[in-house]
C-alpha cells in the first residue's frame, strides 16, 4: 500500500533554559534531590494520507472530517499526561516535558472526527508505541503509527433490480479475500468480528446473484472506520436501469433498387418492385446502407433504440440479369459479407448494402451508442449453386392403378408431358407431346420402357433390338452399308414407314399395308439392342413415333389410337373443349401395385439396390465458395449430399419438390421444404458443424449480438435445439435471439414450446398474431386489444417480439395481407407496452411520413413506459383502448397513460377515467394530438382523452409536474 506521512520535517531548536534550579528541603533526615536538567519526549503521529489504497485525500474529505487528535502519556498503567492537537493534518507534533530521567513511557494517539456528516465525534484512528528510557539534557523522539477503526457493521435494507430476483448477497474485500456471503431478505446484516468478517475501512464487492440464470451484478461500497453503515441498492434515475428494448429493422425488399437495378433485369418483370418508385434515386443514402448507419447511429440511440435487425448481409445467388440486388435471403455464401468478387456489384466484393469492412463499422458504431447489432441467419435454403448430377426419388405424385382398369386424364392441348409407371421397384416412362384434341388409347405391360409421341415427325435415334429371321415381328436384313427392318404381319391398320440408310445416300422409305389391331391376338413387339433405325408409325389421325431407349428385351404393345372412345369405356367421361385426355390401361390384369403419374420432359432412368431413381442436373454444387474457403477449412464440400429436396433443376427448371436419391424430409415444427436447395440436418450433421461454426465467427470475429432466425419452423427441430444452445455459449453474454414463425397463435406457441420449452435458450418469436389482429384494427372491437397476441399469453408475454410491417409484408406488388390504416394506433400499442419487443419498420419510419410521429413515441417508450402494466377494462369498449403503466416509485416521472380509437369511436373527443398510479401528478399528451393537461385527484385517477379520428386518434399522457412523487 502507497503510504505518505504527515510528519513535519522541521529543525526543532530546544531551547533549554540553563540555571540551576535549587531544590530546598529541611528534613531531620536527609532529602533527594530530583535532576530537573533540560529533557523531554517528543510525539509524532504517523497519519495515513488515505484510507485505503484506491481513495484519495479528497475522497476522505467528502466522507470524513478530522477534527483534532489526543494524545495520552502513560507510565506504566497511570495516565500522566493527555494533549490535544486541534488540527492533526496540518501540526501534528506534540512534546511532553513532565518526563522522568531513567523511565520508559508509553503512549496513546486517537484521531477523531465525524463521518458523512454526522454530528458524534467519534474515534477515527489510533495506535500506541513505547518510548526508549528517558535521558537527560535529551528530547526522545516517539512515532505513534495511526491505524484506522474496523467498521461496525454493514446493513443492506433492500435491493431491487427491475424484473430480476435477488438469490444471494456476498460482502467481498478483493484486497484480503475476506468475505461473508448469505441469502437474500430484507436488512441483511454484516457484523464486524462474526465469524472471520473483518470489516476494515475500504472499498468493498457486494457481489448480488440473480435467480435468473445465477448472472451477477457487483456494487462498490465503501467502509469508514467505526462505522455502522446502512445501504439500500435501487435505480435513482433512468441511466441506472436497463433501457426499454425497441429494435429497427433496418431495410426493406425493395432497397436500393430502382427501375435499372429490378429483379429479373426484364423490362416486363417487376417481380416486387413497383416502378413507379424509384426507391435507388429518391433515397440515395440506402444505396450505402452501412456507412449510413454508421454515420447515425449516435442519433439512433438517443431515439431510444437498442437494437437493429440487419439485412441478411452474405452474398446471395444471382440470375442473370439481376444486376446483383437480392435482399439476401437467396442464401449461396453466407461467409461472403461483401469481401470477394463472387456475385459482387464491383471489384470491392460489395453487396447491395456495402462491403464487410463498412459492416464491422457499422456494427462497432452502433455497439458504442449501446445498440446492439443482430444478424438475419439463412440457415433453411441454399440458392445459386452450380449444375451437379443428382439422383431424385422417381415417384411425381403417383396414383395407384390396378391391371385391367382405365387411367384416364385430361391435360390442356400441346401439353408436354410424361406418363411414369412404377411396380417393385421397377421404372417406366412414357412422354410426348399431343396437340390435337381427342381421345388417345394406349394400353402397355408393367415393363415397357420409354414411347415418344410426336406429331411433327421430328426425327429420333435410338438402340433396337432387331430379329435374326423371318419368324419374329421384325427382322432386318443387314448389309454392308445399309439395313432393312421388316414387319411380318401387315394389315389394313395404317401406313408403316421402314426407313433404311446408306453412308452418303438420302434415306430410302419402303412402304407396307397397315394392320389393324382388333385384339391381344395381333401383338407387335419391338425388342432394343443395338442396331440403330428410324421408324415412323403413321396413324389416321396423328402421326405417332414409337421408339425404345434402353433396357433388355423390355417391349411394349400398342392396342389403338384413335379419336372414338371404346365402347368398354365410358365411364371416362367426355374431352373438355380446349383439353385432350391421356387414357392408359395395363392389359395384363395380374399386375397389381402399379403407379401411374405424369410430369414434364425427360429424366435419365437409374437404379440401386432395386429402390429405382432418376438423374437430374440438380444445382446444388457449392464447392470453392470464396468465403467459406478462407474463413472455413472443412473437409467436406457442399454438394448435394448436403441437401434432402429440391424444386429447380437445370434442364427443366422449376419443378414441384422432389426428394433427393436415399434422403429422408427433416423434423420440423411446419412442412419441411419452403424454396430452392432444402438443406439437410436430419441425415448429415457436417451440416450442423457448418452453422455452429458460422454462428461463433458472427459473434466472435465480427461482432454480432444476436440473431434473427428465418423461417425458423421449416428447419430440423432437434438441429435448432442443439444450434441455439450453441449460440448461448459462445459469449458469457445472453445473445438475443428470435424466430420467424409466419403463423397465428396456436403455431407460435406450438414453436415455442416444442423448441424451447424450458426457456434454456432464449428463443423469441415475432407475434404475427398481434399482426393479423392490427390488420383490422380500424373496425375491431378495441377491448379486445387487451388479450390480442402472443404478447397477452400467459406464459408467453416475454418472448413476443411484437411489429406492424416487415420486408415481408410491404413488398411491391406482393398480394399479402398487410397493415393499411391506423398504423399510429398499432405502433402506439407496442411501444408502450410492458411486455414484448416492439420492432419499428425502416420503411415506416423514413418513407410513409411518420417520422415525426414515431419520434414521440419512441420518446414515450423511451422516458416514460416504465412500472407494471394497468387494464381498464371498464373503460374499454369497441372504439377506444385504454392502457396504463404506473411508473417506478424509485425514479421520479415515469409511467404513462395510453389511449387508442378506431372508426367505432363515437364523436371527435373521447373521454374516460382512468387510473394513473400517482395522485397529484399533472400529465399531458406527449404526441400532441389532445391540447392541455390532466391533474389526477388523490387516488390517481385522471380524465384523460383522444381523438376519434385514423390520423390523430392515439393519445399518450406522461407526467410533467408533481409536488411529491407517491
């Protein structure tokens, strides 16, 4: 411990009167005589300048006065002499001259005063020392080292923290560890001397632990000697509690786009995107929306936010023509935060919204003006991967069709299509393209293999099997440079045309009868191997073209085609005008388990292991990711194995959800696939790994507070669980965290408790039933405003995050239900209220002109919606809502009284009487709609109003002046 003295450095000059001093004494007997020669003792009083280490001279002066010091001299246990020193820090020397040649003395020094204005003068200091023998013609010097009085006791009357619960209190000296810990009540007692307590003057710890999850909270006190101190730990002013949670989503769908920069790049595609709203030109300062942010974020702050929810800043894919301005949710590299060229608007790597660089500024900005920064995490879909094959489960919505019995539809005219059977395992396709109406039969085996129809005769090659001789269907006679295929029963049916080529010769055609096929008795077969012809089948009423693809001896039949329906079916109904009909019959009635399903151009035919597949050109390779490569060394790659549904491919595009080959649907709290590559958690936990691991370099590396997790009930539940968990460790921090959940009450809750029953990870969810309920908030009943929401459910109140719009929402041409009017009243409910996390929407507050609006609200929310929430239930009724928070009794000016109308609202003016909490306060409109003020009486209650009109009619009421604060 630093330590400086008070002692005086002076040359003190003994003057020594010199005489002698002649002692008479007339005695019988002889007398002694006492040495009165020049001699003394000199006390000095050794004053610590501080009273412990870390407080300085001036702090003791604002706790403490020195008022004099006693000094006492003692010969033996007899007091001799007592002096006192009237102003001890600056004279502190004393001398005592009635000493005794040849004795030892000692003595005792007391440094006294008063403490925090306290009147009792009571013992500060003290010490003692003892004196070496007294000599004469000799001062003895004596240094009395002062030490300082124990305190008494520390008494801790109360301690309240908003919305936390005290568990335990630990009184601490981090300079000799001695402590005393005890549970928390009212006027908790630490005594000097119980137990090892050594209360000695300094700063001490009084450590609080918190129900809730054992957090610590530390306060400093400080102990004077002697004292008996007595504390209570409770807010003073609005600096000493949290602030009200209030979060901006800082962007919208259509950001820095205008008529050059929309989607699709098509002059006819304004895929949401009105063009009438050149969003690019008249708001320039979005076009860089990071540097904008940090550029106002001391502004923000002083607005009353606490949070911002960004825009999912990883790169995201790109079509061609899209000039790069996807939001964001397009996820293709989500460790691209606009560093790397990938998909980028310029050479710096940028997105729509900035580079990394200007991110991490923006994110320390805001973190400076205590605001924390959360991050819109994809972690449901993929999009943009480059064309990989990829084997997809062949089923396409099959039907079940029995042997023997009629499939039948209809599909509009010129529809391409194909028709898939499948029986164990084994795969079949028959795919075309009919334009004219009618009815077309066609009746095959379980396993024929691929028929194309084509009524523009285009040409097609493929493999046949071709006969040796003369005794099957077809034969061939093969030459050195041409081959001829011969059909063995003609008929009447039709014109057969065989064609035959030569090496540099034009193709020769040799026409032969038709046949026709009046029953099973007339089969034609074609068996496929290797020798390669062109056959065309020449129908009445359509040319048709028959060919095989692959296979051993598979073959098929053909029974008719024709436009007259068959007398033995007529249960299948007429052809609709505009419509052709598609009727399929297995003709071998002991097939049974047979699917019959259509879709859209070819697929390549596979099998493994009997479980048949088709190959499609899935894109789903994100491989060689710039970002990930540099920031996530994994030795597995994303491709799809990574992934269990897709709905694009890239040869037939879009296509309804397909399972991938051997791949199973994930867990989810909704249905499992929602766009583009579905990622799979259920069969492949590198993917897990991947998104821990993005999730630690978000917070840790860039500096992310929390996370804003999309379309959370489509992703594998149990991968959720684990991933939440994960996030709760990486910082000692409780990292915000809230879902989407675009559904109504029953869903939400069902999200909740199946994700996060416990609370253990601190899962949120934004309250789109509060939202549906603000979408008829101009003709709703308002009393019912009272129980609307996630936000009003028992057991739910805490984890609503509550809003009026989102990008979502307020997309351009986008139809989706949305909140129109009363958007004042709406805003007004959730920034007042005491539960929930009001959201304000970027493109509400700077677009819509209701800044100036939201401005006092968020004022409101800021300075005034503190205290526990009051209903007036009385008060409420179809056209006015009516709401109360008390305010706190420890800090003066707070709470406020709501009031919100609709169009059910009778007259201009309404008026209700309501509860404040405070009596004699006087309170006015903060939003200044309603003029004047309110005075309540004794009890707190007030006549308050607002407005029955959409534009004006929210009122909110907070204190402005009171005589005493109850």
């Amino acid at each position: 411990m630093f330590k400086r003295s008070f002692r005086k450095n002076k040359v003190i000059l003994a003057i020594l009167l010199v005489g002698l001093m002649v002692l008479i004494g007339c005695s019988s007997d002889n007398s002694e005589i006492v040495d009165r020669s020049a001699h003394g003792l000199k006390v000095a009083l050794d004053i610590p300048s501080q009273l412990l280490a870390d407080v300085s001279l001036a702090s003791i002066e604002d706790h403490m006065t020195i008022t004099e010091a006693e000094v006492e001299l003692y010969k033996g246990d007899n007091l001799v002499e007592s002096k006192t020193l009237d102003d001890p820090l600056k004279n502190n020397d004393i001398v005592f001259s009635e000493v005794e040649v040849g004795e030892i003395y000692a003595v005792k020094a007391y440094l006294k005063g008063n403490i925090r204005d306290e009147s009792e003068v009571v013992i500060l200091y003290q010490g003692e020392a003892t004196s070496s023998e007294v000599e004469s013609d000799s001062i003895i010097n004596v240094e009395v080292e002062l030490k300082p009085i124990l305190a008494k006791s520390l008494t801790v009357e109360e301690i309240t923290i908003e919305d936390k619960t005290v568990k335990t209190v630990e009184l601490k000296n981090l300079g000799t560890g001695n402590s005393a810990k005890k549970n928390y009540e009212e006027d908790i007692v630490f005594e000097n001397g119980v137990g090892d307590l050594e209360l000695i003057p300094a700063r001490w710890d009084l450590i609080i632990t918190l129900e809730e999850d054992n957090e610590q909270i530390i306060r400093e006190v400080l102990l004077l000697p002697n004292e008996e101190k007595l504390i209570a730990i409770r807010p003073k002013t609005l600096d000493d509690i949290d602030r009200n949670q209030t979060m901006m989503q800082a962007f919208y769908w259509n950001m820095a786009i205008d008529e050059a920069k929309h989607l699709g790049g098509d002059e006819d595609n304004y895929t949401f995107y009105d063009p009438a709203q050149p969003y690019a030109t008249n708001y320039p300062h979005e076009v860089d929306l990071w540097n904008y942010i940090e550029e106002s974020a001391e502004r923000y702050s002083e607005l009353g936010f606490t949070g911002f929810w960004l825009a999912p800043p990883g790169k995201a894919a790109i079509d061609e023509g899209e000039d790069f301005y996807r939001v964001g949710y397009a996820s293709y590299d989500p460790w691209d935060l606009g560093e790397f060229s990938q998909n980028s608007l310029d050479e710096s790597g940028r997105t729509k919204y900035g580079t990394k660089d200007e991110l991490v500024a923006a994110i320390v900005a805001l973190n400076e003006h205590s605001i924390e920064a959360y991050y819109d995490i994809v972690m449901n879909q993929r999009l943009g991967g480059r064309p990989e094959v990829a084997p997809v489960q062949a089923d396409l919505g099959a039907t079940p069709l029995e042997g023997g019995a009629w499939y039948s539809t209809e599909l509009d005219e010129g529809t391409e299509f194909i028709i898939s059977l499948r029986e164990n395992g084994d795969n079949n396709e028959f795919f075309g393209e009919i334009e004219n109406v009618g009815w077309y039969f066609v009746e095959i085996p379980a396993n024929y293999n691929r028929v194309i129809f084509s009524n523009d005769g285009a040409e097609q090659t493929e493999n046949l099997i071709i006969g040796e001789d003369e005794n099957d269907d077809w034969y061939s006679e093969v030459n050195e440079d041409k081959i001829t295929v011969y059909y063995t029963n003609p008929n009447d049916w039709g014109t057969i045309n065989v064609h035959t080529w030569e090496e540099g010769v034009e193709e020769q055609t040799t026409e032969w009868p038709g046949l026709e096929m009046e029953s099973a008795a007339n089969e034609q077969f074609i068996a496929v191997e290797e020798n390669e012809v062109w056959i065309d089948l020449n129908a009445e009423d359509g040319d048709a073209r028959w060919v095989y693809n692959e296979g051993d001896n598979s073959k098929f039949k053909i029974i008719n085609m024709q436009t007259e329906k068959p007398e033995d079916a007529d249960e299948l109904g007429e052809v609709s005008e505009g419509k052709f009909r598609v009727n399929i019959r297995v003709w071998d009635s002991n097939v049974s388990n047979l699917r019959v399903g259509f879709d859209s151009d070819g697929w390549n035919w596979r099998g493994v292991g009997g479980l048949a597949y088709y190959e499609a050109v899935a894109l789903t390779d994100f491989s060689d990711l710039e970002g990930r490569n540099k920031y996530y060394n994994a030795d597995f790659e994303w491709n799809w194995q990574k992934f269990n549904v897709i709905d694009y491919c890239d040869v037939r595009g879009g296509i309804d959800p397909v399972l991938l080959f051997g791949k199973e649907y994930n867990d989810t709290m909704g249905q499992d696939f929602l766009l583009g590559s579905n990622i799979d958690y259920a069969n492949n936990q590198n993917t897990w790994q991947e998104y821990k691991d993005l999730a630690t370099w978000l917070v840790e590396d860039i500096g992310f507070d929390g996370f804003r997790i999309d379309a959370i009930k489509h992703i594998h539940t149990p991968f959720m669980q684990s991933w939440m968990e994960h996030v709760q460790e990486i910082d000692h921090r409780d990292l915000f965290l809230v879902g989407e959940d675009f559904t109504g009450l029953d869903g939400l809750r069902a999200t909740l408790d199946g994700m996060d029953e416990d609370r253990s990870r601190g899962l949120t969810l934004f309250d789109f039933q509060l939202f549906f309920d603000f979408q008829g908030l101009g003709a709703m009943n308002m009393a019912d405003l009272a129980s609307a929401g996630l936000v009003n459910q028992e057991g739910y109140k805490d984890r609503a995050v509550t809003f009026v719009s989102n990008h979502d929402t307020e997309r351009d041409n986008y139809d989706i239900a949305r909140v129109t009017n009363y958007k004042y009243q709406a805003y007004t409910y959730i920034l007042t209220r005491e539960y929930g996390v009001p959201t304000v929407f970027w493109k509400d507050y700077y677009q819509y002109g209701m800044q100036d609006g939201l401005d006092k609200l968020l004022e409101a929310r800021r300075d005034y919606a503190y205290g526990e929430s009051w209903e007036h239930p009385d008060a409420n009724d179809s056209g006015v809502y009516t709401y109360t928070r008390l305010g706190l009794d420890y800090i003066e000016g707070t709470g406020l009284v709501m009031l919100i109308s609709n169009s059910n609202a009778q007259g201009d003016m309404q008026e209700r009487t309501l509860y404040s909490g405070r009596p004699n306060v006087t309170y006015e409109d903060i939003t200044g709609n309603v003029d004047g003020s309110v005075t309540t009486n004794g009890d707190g209650y007030g006549e308050f109003k607002v407005q029955g009109s959409e534009y004006n009619g929210w009122s909110v009421w907070v204190p402005t002046e009171w005589d005493v604060w109850q």
